[in-house]
C-alpha cells in the first residue's frame, strides 16, 4: 500500500481515545524537514504554523502533530515536544533540545464531551506508537470527523484518515495524509459524483449541498464542526520558499474533493515536508500532492463509511 511514509524519514504514529471520538495522529520527521503551510480556511487552530512562512527564522521542523479537541487539543503538541527533546532531536538551544512541532486542530467536540481530552499524553502515546505502519479509517485525529454537515451532525457521514503516495521517474516520491472533517460533501473529482455528504430526510440519497445552499438561501450556524488537513512529503528537495509554494499547490486538491470547501467556518490546511536531497521539479511535485490529496480525501470517506 502506497503511504506517506514511503518518504524516508517520515513515520506516522496515532492515538485514539477508548471512549470519547477523538484522538491524535503525529508526522514525525525527527531528522528535521524543510517545511511550508497554506492556510486556506478562515477558522483555523493552529501552533508554531507562522515560523514556516518565508522570511521566519525556523529553516525545518521535526514534527506535524494533527489532532481533535479544537482549541483545546493544541496540548497534545507538548508531549509530541518531550517525546523528541527525551531523544536528543530538535535544535540545540544553548544545551537544551528544542523540537519545532507545528500543530494544527479539526473541531470534533459534542455536547457533554471532556474538553480536555486529547491531552499531553496522547500526543506522546502517538510519537510512541509511529511508525512506517499505521492504520487509516476513523482513528487519531479522524476518530470524530464527519462531512457533509449544513443540515447538522444527524445528516452528516464519517470523515477520517488517509494517505496515499507516487514515486515518479526517477525516484521523486511524494506522499499525502489527510484528516477528513469537512462542512460539505466529498466529490469524486473521477466522474463529479457526490460519494460522502449530507444525507436526504429518506436516507435515499444525497442532498447536494451546493445545490441545497443555492436554492434555499442557507445560512450557515457558526457552530458547525470542521476543517479538512492534510500533509505532503516528498524526497526531493525545497527550500522554504518553494516548499510553501508546494503546499498552496497541494490545497487544490481539497478544493477538487470539498463543495463547498474553505468557508468561513472550516480551517482547511495543507502542511508540505521537503526531506532529501534530489532535485525535482516544483511546478510537478504540487500538481502531484494535490491529486494525491484528492485520492485520498475520498480514500478516507469510502475506508470510514464502511467500517462504521
């Protein structure tokens, strides 16, 4: 199975709650990576995302921590932090490990759920449990996401995690993990066919909720819960520069598979990691993460929906 950590350096580690639908999932690049953002939603929750745009003093990172909680789950990034500073990666501030963890949030809160969960210790339980093996489906960070959500949480269908990966002539590879949350539904940019959404009164059908917004004059409650992240790898080689280009390219993938997508109530957010030292061609490699995003953003859907 193609995954992202195919990229050398890249593991991948998840921890899920036992009771409550939530969880964490840890990109660990513990050799540091070259790392970009864009930010395409307007209610993001994010940590240390400002040192990767240009200009910042930060040149890589060590790890990406995604994780449920909303606000509240930006905790879990501090036991990311001592789980690489207890093993001697990150930067070496005058003889004290210092690893640049970036995080970013979905909203998967309920009513009468603990607010305090995810936690510190979910977020190192999942560097410890990373690797090149993890599973996809309704687990860490995805454990609680939905899509399709402009009728509320009773229409909706499960989100969830994915990845996928290429290797291109000459052994560029490039690898995506999404976490799926989205307010709209999920297209399957193949054929334009609606495969994960907002569910008809009948459960016969998809509502459609582009058609549903513009026919009906919808507006939207403030308290929906989404946003959709995602993550690039790859083995060639950016500077920060680029690498933040790479990342604005990859988010037209969640653009391809998200209607309606980057509202004012999603944080949609592409991560982009630049781990080797081969050359390749930028322009390629993000037109190649934003397919890879959209494969598996309707990976994600079709693996949740049938497991339950």
């Amino acid at each position: 199975m193609a995954k992202i950590t195919d990229i050398n350096g890249i593991e991948v580690g998840h921890s899920t709650h036992s009771t409550e639908k939530t969880g964490c999932t840890v990109i660990l690049c513990k050799k540091g990576a070259v790392a970009g953002i864009d930010i395409r939603g307007s209610a993001p929750g994010t940590r240390e995302t400002e040192l990767l745009r240009p200009g910042f003093m930060v040149r890589k990172i060590h790890a990406i921590l995604l994780t449920g909680g909303s606000a509240f789950g930006l905790r879990t990034a501090d036991g990311v932090m001592q789980y690489l500073s207890e093993r001697g990666f990150g930067y070496d501030a005058r003889g004290i490990t210092v690893p640049i963890v970036p995080a970013a949030v979905i909203f998967d809160l309920r009513d009468g759920r603990d607010p305090l969960i995810p936690d510190v210790q979910m977020g190192y339980q999942a560097c410890e449990n990373a690797g090149e093996r993890f599973e996809e489906g309704l687990v860490g960070a995805g454990r609680g996401a939905t899509v399709g959500k402009i009728l509320g949480l009773q229409w909706s269908m499960n989100g969830g995690v994915a990845t996928t990966a290429i290797q291109l002539p000459g052994g560029i590879k490039i690898g995506v993990l999404v976490v799926v949350n989205a307010l709209g539904d999920i297209i399957n940019p193949e054929n334009g066919k609606i495969i994960a959404g907002v569910r008809s009164p009948d459960g016969k059908k998809f509502l459609n909720s582009l058609k549903y917004i513009k026919e009906k004059q919808f507006k939207f409650d403030s308290s929906s819960s989404n946003t959709t992240l995602a993550v690039v790898a790859t083995n060639a080689h950016f500077n920060k520069e680029e690498i933040n280009k790479i990342a604005q390219m990859a988010q037209n993938g969640i653009g391809r598979s998200v209607c309606p997508v980057h509202t004012m109530h999603d944080g949609d957010i592409v991560f982009a990691l630049s781990t080797g030292k081969q050359e390749a061609d930028l322009n390629v490699v993000g037109e190649v993460a934003a397919q890879l995003i959209s494969e598996a953003i309707v990976k994600a859907v079709r693996i949740s929906n049938q497991t339950g």
